[in-house]
C-alpha cells in the first residue's frame, strides 16, 4: 500500500462529491483525504484525493472516476512534479509562561502562526507540505496536543 | 413559442427518441404524467401488475429490439421496486431510461408521503441519473438520458420528475446535440495495438476467442463469425455472449465458466491466447483467478476502460467498438491453421460432450433440447429466469443468433425472465417467446400473467418444476451435506402448492401439466400453436443437477462432471 495523489475535476453541480466518495466506499477504496473547492470557473470544480491503495487498484480508481458522467478529467498527481499543500491548525495544551515561550519560539523558527490564545491554550496554524506539517507536529507534541485539524491536501502540477 | 407542462414535454421527447411503448405502473405523483400519456396513441403504454415487472419488461424489450427500454413508476414505493430491475440492467449493460415519479420539489427532504431519495438509493446501480427540479431543464435531461443509455458501454440511466414540475409549463425545444464534457466514449480501436493483436494472434499456437455480451450490445456478431473463421480460432462465449456466434459451427466451444462446457474450460485454460471481446472475466467465468489461463497472453477488446485489468492483467488492451475493431482486424488478419490445437480440441469434444442421463425419466435437459429441436426453424427467443433452469436452458439449447437468449447474468435476478418475456413479445410481436423457469423464480413475478393475459402475449413459460430452489439445493448437496436449508419449496410431487394448471386458468392463461418424457413433445408442440400465454409445468426428475460444474475457488478446468 502506499499514498496516491489524484486531482479530479467535476461538474459543479449537487450530488458530485455524492458520486465520488460513493464510488469509494462502494468498491472499498480507502480515502486519506479528500479536498474539494471551485476552480477559475465556475462551473467546475476540483477534487483532490489522496488514496491509500496498491499500483493494480490505484488504476481502477483512475479508470472508475473517468467512468463517472460529471467527472471531466482525471488528473495523477503522483509520478509528476507537483507542488501539495495542506493547512493545518494545533490546539497545544500551554498554561505556563515558559511553556508559552517554547511554543512562540518553535512557531518563529518553522514560519508557522499563532491564530489564537486562549488561557489555557494556544492555536497554531501552519501551511505547507506533508513534511513540513509533520515536522511541526512532532516538535508540539511534548507539549500536549488537544486538537489537530487538517483540510486535506491540495495539489497542483508544477510548471 | 407557445408553452407546454413538464408532461407533455416529457412525452414529445419519448416520441423525437422513438420510444414506441413504455412498461408502468401509475401512482399518486405520476398522475399529471399518466393524463397527457392517456391522450397518445404512441408511446404504447403497457399496465404491468408491478413495477418490477414494468422494469424488467423494459429490459427484454431493450436485449431483444437493441432500442433503449423505458419504464415510469410513481414516487417512493413505486420507484423503489424499480431497483432489482435497475440494478440488472446495469449489471448486463442493458439501455433503460426509467422514469420516476417524485413528491412536489417543494417538499424533497420532508420525508413528505411516499418519498424517496432515488438518485440516492441508485446512484451506485445506474449509469447516471437525474433529478429534474426545473421544468426548463427537462427537454435537455431527457435528450441526454438517451444518449448516456445507448452509447459507449450502455446501461440504465433514472430521472427522477417530480410532481408539479410535470405540470410547470415552458417553451418547448428538443435539443439538437448533446455536448457532455466528462462522457465521450472512445470507439475506434487504436491502430498500434491493433497491430500489436494481430502479431499475437500470428505467434500463437492455441489462440481462442471469449465473447460476451459486449459483441451482442455492440451488433458485431457478424464481424465476430468473420473473424472467427478467417482466422481458424474457436469460440468460447459468457453466458451473456450467447447467440453472439452460432453454437453449430464447428469452431464453437459453446459456454465457458462455472456450467461451461468441460472442452471449452479446458481449451482456455491450456489456451497461450485469449481473444477477449465485449467480455469482463467474471468470477463466473475465471474461477480462481491466480489459476486463470496461465500461459495465455491477453488481448482484451471492451468499450469499457474500467473492464480492462479489472481482474486480469492484460496484455494488449483495445479499447473501443467491438463491431469496429473486428472490422479492422477482419481486414488484416491472416488465414490460420492450428491444426494441432483443433485435434486437441476434438479430443476433448469427444471425451467431454456435454451430456446428461438419457434415460425414461422426465429430466430438464431433455425439455431444454426438445424445444430446441421442435423450434428449429421458428427462430425463438429463450428468456429465462435465475438458477438451475438458466443454466440448463444456457447448456441445451442451441443459440445461433444474437439477441435470442435473455437472462440476468451479472446480478442473477430471480422473478426476471417472465417479465422480459413479456417485454421480448411486445419488442417482437411475431417472436415466438419462452420463459424458462423454475418453480421458485416463476413466483416471484407470477402477478404478470395478468399483463400477458390482456395484452394477449403468447409468452410460453416452461415451469421445470422440482420442489426446490434448486441451484442452492444443488450446493447444500454437494458442500453442505445435503441440509436443504429452505430450499424445499414443496415436501413431495404430488402436494401442488400453487397447482400452476389452475394458476394459470385462474388468469385465463392455459395450463398444461407433463409428467412423463413421452408426453414432452406433444405438449411443447400444442403450446406453440396458442395464441395466449400457457404455462407448461413439467414435473421433473426433482434431484437432477448441473454439470459440469466448477466449485467455488476451484481453477476451471477442475470441474464435478456427476456422470461417469
């Protein structure tokens, strides 16, 4: 198994985002994340999913997306040069000043944002690439992580 | 431009479609619908006893015309008995447009009286489908409901209309075109891989064909017999692909699969080429797929993308028109011998014919053959239901033309094969139509002897009547140490429960009740001559079983013969 990056466009009606992850559990595909917005036109709208699958079923996905009427276009964003972004946001457990600190000191060196400080937290947004994401996540989580919010991955074929 | 309502546009658009007749049942939201219908000689309507019966009637109407079938059902209840017949359609690939009725657009998601969410419930069973909700939409939904149905690789598409946009009016205009971004089926082959067929096909040494319903959906059969022939390779075809070549020339193998022929199992098994045309490698057909054919290279011929190493990898994919790409390769490819191969396969015809017990007892088979040979020269069309009678009327019958077998093959649906007779009759009213049936799949759409006895539709069902679900019997017997889990529809012979010669007087059908081999003929031959539906109930041999027959997992040339 291993992660596949695949961009569909689609009509922009009701009931498309239906027929995608229906086609998904209905063959039994496992979504890793699914991002959906319009496009420069209106009318169309671009999916991007990450798949966990094999070669022989990432495939049939390709193939059974196409098969859908209010798929356009089937893009594989996996073999080629693509820039991927993701938006995350961590609610991290901070009460002491020290502590507070730390966690500004980590967001300064990574270019990450503090979004929100509450009493006994504090909310850190961050956008970038799955490594970049993870990197953040590991250097937070000594410090108690309450919640993590991701929109899925976005991608976009370079050049 | 003068305006009309939702219905009537509806109408005027089956009509530009050439939609001839419409299979139905009416109901609450459907009334403005049935109102406009009622004032029009064409479309036909035909009332069915239930919408499943319209659904299915539609469908053999569909398999035996090749025109696209068409059905309406009210809203909620009525369209959800819509879907075992959509989901069969769309299993077989077969062209439907079935029309639903649905609650005021007003109330969707109220869980209003009698609603249902139907481009929900079958989205994942039709090809596509739509909910109308603005009547100036309409004209253009129905212009390309059609389109998606028939084209590419065809299947059902819903609308789904509800009730006061059937009476909205607007301006009406039949769309000329129809332009879909995301659907453009692709169907001239490509020449490289053409080639690349054709150089296998000169390489190979024990090349066969395996034809399914593809080649009947695409009208190729004759391309498939020239090509056949010119290049001296056998024909296999799927339960799906029968009549897509004549089973009495001597390059046919017949069926292959779980009740295939032995020879024709083996022949693709020892095969190093398999010429696969509007085919899919079903499980029914691979048996255990590690074990599939496992020095055939593959050349796969399909409309359908998704269908190409779905199951198995193949080697020289050529996606297009089946009737298209044969016209090429019919152009190029070469006379062929392989003489070793046909003795081989000569061999295994006469060491592994497919044969039953002959002996005094009335056994299914013997009925399947006597209609074959008393009817030889009326061109019948053989629908069927589901189980033990398919597989014996798929085994002994000898189909020679496309578009003469009728039977659900992907989804199996019992209580199919009477309705699609019915649709079959009306699709060819000179036909002469069978139902083949058991005792068990002919109650599930019994009901539609009263649409047979109305419209007059000489439909002939043959009831093979064992007492049993037989095909589940048939493995309780063989896997499950013959506990017979309610599959025993009847204790013994003698209790008739129904007596299906009353049944079918109490229609106004005709019954005819055959319980010795002697009487067989006879009866086949006076059912012929009724110009009403009949019910033949021949009581049966009640243990008799399929073979040969391939267990479940098993690769399939390891096949139970029963007779040895």
């Amino acid at each position: 198994m291993a992660k596949f990056i695949v961009a569909a466009l689609v009509e922009n009606k009701f009931g498309v985002l239906a027929r995608v992850s229906g086609l998904f559990s209905a063959r039994g595909y496992n979504i890793d994340s699914l991002a959906v917005g319009e496009t420069e036109s209106s009318n169309v709208s671009r999916m991007t999913i990450v798949v966990d699958a094999d070669e022989k079923i990432f495939e049939q996905i390709k193939k059974q997306l196409n098969k859908l009427i209010d798929v356009i276009s089937v893009h594989d964003l996996t073999a080629s040069k693509c820039v991927d972004r993701e938006l995350i946001l961590i609610k991290v457990k901070a009460e002491k000043i020290e502590i507070r600190e730390k966690i500004v000191q980590i967001v300064d060196s990574t270019g990450a944002e503090i979004v929100d400080i509450g009493k006994k937290t504090v909310t850190v947004e961050e956008t970038g690439d799955e490594h970049k994401i993870k990197a953040l996540v590991e250097l937070l989580r000594p410090y108690g992580i309450l919640e993590i919010i991701r929109t899925g991955k976005i991608a976009i074929q370079s050049g | 431009m003068s305006k009309i309502n939702g219905a009537e546009i509806l109408i005027r658009c089956l009509q530009e479609e050439g939609v001839k007749h419409i299979f139905g049942y009416p109901g609450g939201s459907v009334i403005p619908l049935s109102d406009k219908l009622f004032n029009y000689k064409s479309p036909e309507f035909h009332l069915t006893r239930h919408e499943q019966g319209a659904i299915h009637a539609a469908d053999g109407y569909a398999r035996v015309t090749g025109e696209v079938g068409v059905c309406i059902a009210t809203s909620g209840p009525g369209a959800t008995n819509l879907v075992t017949g959509i989901a069969t359609a769309n299993m077989d690939s077969i062209p439907i447009v079935a029309i639903t009725g649905q609650v005021k657009s007003t109330l969707i998601g109220n869980d209003a009286f009698q609603e249902a969410d139907m481009v929900g419930i079958t989205r994942p069973i039709t090809k596509h489908n739509y909910l109308v909700k603005d009547v100036k939409e309409l004209a253009k939904v129905i212009k390309e409901a059609f389109h998606i149905a028939r084209s590419g690789r065809p299947g059902p598409v819903l609308i789904d209309l509800p009730v006061d946009v059937q009476l909205h009016e607007t301006e009406y205009e039949y769309p000329k075109s129809v332009d879909i971004k995301g659907y453009k089926p692709t169907y001239k082959g490509h020449v490289g891989q053409i080639k690349r067929a054709l150089k296998a096909i000169e390489k190979a040494k024990k090349p066969i064909i395996y034809a399914g319903g593809g080649v009947i959906l695409s009208e190729a059969s004759k391309e498939l017999t020239v090509f056949a022939r010119k290049s001296n390779i056998p024909v296999t075809t799927t339960l799906m692909g029968l009549g897509s070549f004549p089973e009495d020339d001597s390059l046919s193998l017949g069926m292959l699969g779980m009740h295939g022929t032995a020879y024709a199992n083996h022949a693709v098994q020892s095969s190093d080429l398999i010429i696969a045309i509007g085919s899919r490698f079903d499980d029914r057909v691979t048996g255990r797929l590690d074990d599939f054919a496992p020095s055939a290279v593959v050349v796969h011929i399909d409309i359908d993308p998704a269908s190409v190493s779905k199951n198995i990898q193949v080697d020289i994919p050529i996606i297009g028109d089946a009737k298209l790409i044969l016209k090429e390769l019919n152009k190029a490819v070469k006379k062929g011998k392989f003489p070793e191969w046909h003795k081989t396969i000569k061999n295994w015809k006469k060491e592994l014919p497919l044969t039953y017990k002959d002996d005094n007892k009335l056994r299914p088979q013997y009925v399947v053959e006597q209609i074959c040979a008393l009817t030889k020269e009326l061109d019948p069309i053989i629908c069927t239901e589901v189980g033990q009678n398919q597989m014996w009327a798929a085994q002994h019958f000898t189909y020679t033309k496309p578009r003469t077998w009728i039977s659900s093959g992907g989804l199996g649906t019992m209580g199919y094969g009477f309705p699609a007779a019915i649709g079959a009759q009306i699709g060819k009213p000179d036909a002469l139509v069978f139902d083949i049936a058991g005792d068990g799949s002919i109650q599930m759409n019994i009901q539609e002897l009263a649409t047979a006895v109305t419209e007059k539709l000489p439909v002939k069902i043959v009831i093979l009547n064992n007492g049993y679900l037989g095909m589940v019997r048939q493995w309780q017997e063989l896997f499950y140490d013959k506990r017979y889990a309610w599959t025993v529809l009847a204790d013994d012979m003698k209790c008739k429960c129904p007596d299906f010669v009353k049944l079918a007087e109490s229609y106004g059908a005709k019954g005819i009740r055959i319980r010795k081999k002697a009487d067989v003929s006879k009866a086949i031959k006076a059912a012929i001559k009724e110009t009403g539906p009949v019910i033949m109930d021949f009581i049966i041999e009640r243990e008799e079983n399929v073979f040969p027959m391939v267990p479940a997992g098993k690769p399939i040339n390891q096949m139970l013969h029963g007779l040895s």
